[in-house]
C-alpha cells in the first residue's frame, strides 16, 4: 500500500468532504432542501459528478494498484467533460464567450490525461 497516496486521498477527498458536510449542517432546512435538489439534479450528476467520480478513480489508483481504475477515471472524465461541453454550448446566449470555456475544459482534459498516461 502506498502511504503518499493515502495521504493524498485523504487530504483531496477527505478534508472538503468534511468541510462541505459541516457546512452542511449548519444551513437551514430550506438551504438544505435547496442543496439536496441542486445535488440530485441530472445536469449536477453528468458534469460534476462524473468529474468528480473520476478524480476519486484516479486518486485510488496508486492504493490499490490497478490500472483499471485509471481508465475507468479516464472514461468518466471524458464523459463528463464533453457533457459539460455540450451543455454549456447549449446554454449559451452568445457562442463566442462560450469559446473560451471550451478551450479552457479541452486544456484543462488534455492536461489531466498528460498526467495520468
């Protein structure tokens, strides 16, 4: 087992986990019925979600030593970032300041899988 990375898990996954349920709890219930609507919704779970799902992937890779894992995150990353794409695109009123958003998430997946192949 890798201690680096479990520390590194620890410290991306665990520690804004934490910080996000605390303050969670202290919302009112209206914020807190906002959140679990905003959370659940299909758009937060095919971008978001799918990102961070693949950050977890990559981020258990190194502990358990299984290069699945990697192309699993890889697939959900992928996913993930050409929905936000079409999404974005879609919901753009003008096309040409949505550009730059494209560019920066094209940049941002192509980095990311530099890094991880």
């Amino acid at each position: 087992m890798n201690i680096d990375a479990i520390v590194r898990l620890f410290l991306m996954i665990g520690l804004p986990a934490f910080m996000m349920w605390r303050g969670y709890k202290k919302m009112s219930e209206e914020e807190q019925n906002d959140v679990k609507t905003d959370f659940t919704s299909k758009r937060f779970i095919s971008t978001i979600g799918l990102v961070a799902l693949s950050l977890l992937f990559f981020l258990l890779e190194p502990i358990f030593e299984m290069t699945w894992l990697k192309t699993i995150g890889v697939v959900l990353l992928s996913i993930g970032i050409m929905v936000s794409i079409i999404l974005t695109w879609l919901d753009a009123p003008s096309k040409r300041k949505v550009v730059l958003k494209i560019i920066t998430l094209l940049i941002a997946f192509s980095i990311i899988l530099w890094a991880n192949y």
